[in-house]
C-alpha cells in the first residue's frame, strides 16, 4: 500500500501525482492537495493495475450539480471550477498553435454550463440497470435518475420510462443468456424549437414477443414526446438508435431551426450534440462567407450538416462522405432545401492513398474530419488544389494543428475560434479560416 498526492491537474482534466519510485500516476475526480492510499494488484502478462483503498479530499469551492458525478463517465470536471477547466484545456492549445503555426484562434468559452446536451444515450440492463456506463467499465452501470446535462424536458421523459420499464422486468436484453430484447433508450431534444424524439433500440426479431406487445402500447399510452420510435438491430449490435425503424408517433426523427431554416434530423443520424454551444462556430463560418457565392464543397460532410446550414445562394454544392447512408440523408435534405442548385454527392474514403478528388474549382471548401484528422493525402491534396477560402473544422486541436503545418505554406490565415461546448468533459471544437495565397 502507498500514499500519493495530487499535485496538478492534467490536460485531461485529471488530477496527477507522483509515487515515491518516480512513476506518475493519473486519477479522475481528484484536484490537487487530495491524498489517495492506493494498492498495486499484479495482473498475469499485463501492467499491475492500481485500486485506489481510501482518500483523503481537500474542501471543494465548486460543488458538483450531478448526484451521480464520479459514478457515472459522462463527466470529469464538475468538481473543478469552470475558469480552471477552460484555462487548462485551452492555454496548451493556445501556445502550440503559436509555435507550430505562428497564429493562435480567438477563445469563447462555454455559454452554459449544464442542460445543455440534445442527445442521451441510456443503456439498459437487467435488474433494472438503467443509465450510464461507469467510466472504463462497459458492464458495470450507474442507475441514472437526473442528468445535469440534458434538458429539462428530457429528464421528466426519462423518469417516465424509467417508471414504465420497472413494470416490464423480462424487457431488457440479457447478454448472458440472450433473454428480451431493450438495449438502449436515446432521449434527443431540439435547442431552438419544441421538438423531441424517443427512441428505443430493441434486437431484432424481439418484436413478437408478448412482453413487447404489452411494452409497446404503454409507451404509446404513458410517454408524452410527440415522436417515438423503436428501432431493431443484430443481436451482437452495441450500437443505439440505429436500425430498423418502427414509428409509433409522430416522426422517425425531430426538427431544429437554424438560421432561419428548419432541419429535419433523422433518429438515426449524428447532429451537434449542443447546438447552442457550437452557434460561434457557425456564426463564425456564415459571417465570413463570401458574398458572391459561386460553388461550395462540404468534405468528410456526414449528412451534410454545414451545406444545409450554410449552402444557400450557391449554384454548385459538393458533398464528399465514406459513409453511404449518411450521404443519402445528406441528398435528400439538400435536394429539398435547395433544389435550384446543382448538387453532387460524392461516396468516398478520404483517407485512401491515390484518391481522385473532384478536380473542379472549390470557392469554398469545409472540412470537418474525424479526430484523426484529414490525413496525409488530403493535407497534401490541399497544397495545389483549386480552393480560394478554406474553413478547417476540429474536434481535435491537436490532428488539426499537424494537418495545418502540411498545407500552410499555400494558404493565408484569416482568423479562427476555439469554443467549449461540451463543460466538464476534454473536449473542445475550433473553426480554422484560410485564403489561398495570391500567385507571384
């Protein structure tokens, strides 16, 4: 058994400390001045793992607004003063930006701190298990009652099924013995209109079954957002709100408006999980448009979330996407907002060595690939294409800062944001806007 104590706070938003041996050690939930006894269990092939036996916490000056916070993996930072975490996540960020790249983006920290997720994924287990993953843990669940982090509105539709499922103990899926059939519950909520959807992902084939019968006509009965859905996918799928769809009520999706334009986003499709704190970067992006608009490409474009946002006015939009179903929600949204406009969908992988690009002339290109980043062959790609304003969007400062170096010395910086709109968690989103050098 030893004592280590929190020195610092990582960028992770953990805290960390040194053994007596020299080993440094990260522990989640923890701040600096906590004394933690810890005990090292020897695992056969592998590392020891470290089991934390007691603490000792210095007091806290910010209270955590979650009963389930250090429980449950949603969230890291509650106990951490808003200010720090902004500070720790960003001030690295900023000094590599300045050193790698020569500019650093403008910062705008989180608008709200809490209720402010449109999206929850509740996983349901026997016993009535129903809630959030702890942290590292896929079987161990926390029974979540409240989330601080999603709205109102969603947590009153969550104490209801909650209520609802208690009465149907043989419903959820059993991975053990393979028994029912409920695996996820996923509450998604509109920021700008009063518009909701429920979805419950059951296995497939589980929909002849009597308990589900019964199940069903008390959810149409007992919950009360107006778009409800059930969903059915492989038995070995750990996937929620996806699969075949089953609309009970409504729409098999909800509506959001912004910019004045009203979006249809499917059960099933990846929309911003907070709207309001991602609004700087689109506001960001629409404000430096420019004003004669010609042709616009939306790259790695999902379901083309930044063309139906921002794609109005131009006579050509570009959609490039590897995921095919995603692209097909991407044209039919597309087709139906602008139908004046010639629109190509391209179905692609971004990432592969030797890729022939579309090699028309793009006004204006988006990018916004996954956390790894665009990889090697569009950075290099993006020296000699034929893009006069370039907006780099990130979920990873760090795969962007490294992509940026490849193509910076074709392109012009023009300005860019880091914003936070996910509080409490690592995660942060940055918009990088370029013009392409004039030619000598």
């Amino acid at each position: 058994m030893e004592e280590i104590e929190i020195t610092h706070l990582t960028e992770g938003l953990e805290g960390s400390g040194r053994l007596a041996s020299g080993r440094n050690l990260t522990f989640p939930f923890t701040f600096p001045g906590d004394r933690l006894e810890i005990q090292m269990i020897p695992k056969r092939r592998r590392k020891a793992s470290v089991q934390v036996i007691g603490s000792k916490s210095v007091p806290r000056t910010t209270e955590p607004a979650c009963p389930h916070f250090s429980h449950c993996g949603g969230c890291l930072a509650q106990h951490i003063p808003y200010s720090t975490q902004f500070s720790l996540l960003t001030d690295p960020l900023i000094m590599s930006y300045q050193k790698e790249l020569g500019f650093s983006p403008n910062l705008i920290p989180a608008s709200r701190l809490y209720q402010y997720r449109s999206r929850m994924d509740f996983a349901i287990f026997p016993r009535e298990r129903f809630g959030l993953r702890e942290r590292g843990n896929f079987r161990r669940i926390v029974p979540i009652e409240y989330c601080s982090l999603q709205k109102e509105s969603a947590n009153l539709e969550w104490a209801r099924t909650r209520e609802l499922l208690k009465r149907f103990p043989n419903l959820p899926w059993d991975r053990k013995s393979q028994r029912g059939g409920l695996k996820y519950v996923t509450i998604r909520t509109a920021e700008f209109l009063e518009s909701h959807v429920i979805v419950f992902t059951f296995t497939e084939g589980f929909e002849t079954d009597a308990e589900y019968l019964e199940f069903r006509e008390a959810a149409v009965q007992e919950l009360k957002f107006e778009n409800l859905v059930f969903c059915f996918n492989r038995f070995s799928s750990e996937v929620s709100s996806f699969g075949r769809p089953v609309v009970l009520r409504g729409e098999a999706g909800y509506s959001e408006i912004i910019f004045g334009k009203k979006l249809f986003v499917p059960f099933d499709s990846f929309f911003q999980p907070n709207l309001l704190g991602f609004l700087p970067i689109l506001e960001f992006m629409n404000n430096n448009l420019p004003k004669e608009k010609r042709s616009f490409c939306d790259m790695f474009c999902g379901n083309g979330f930044f063309s139906q946002i921002l794609g109005e006015g131009f006579s050509r939009i570009d959609c490039l996407e590897l995921n095919q179903a995603s692209l097909k929600i991407a044209e039919s949204s597309l087709k139906e907002l602008y139908p004046l406009s010639q629109l190509n969908f391209y179905l692609l992988d971004l990432h592969k060595a030797g890729l022939q690009l579309p090699s028309s002339e793009h006004q204006v290109l988006v990018v916004d690939p996954p956390r790894s980043g665009l990889g090697s062959y569009v950075s290099n790609w993006l020296k000699t294409a034929n893009v006069e304003h370039l907006f780099y969007v990130s979920c990873n400062p760090h795969s962007q800062i490294e992509d940026c170096k490849k193509f910076l010395e074709s392109f012009d910086f023009q300005a860019g944001i880091l914003t936070d709109p996910y509080p409490h968690t690592p995660l942060l989103e940055s918009v990088l806007y370029f013009r392409r050098k004039l030619a000598k």
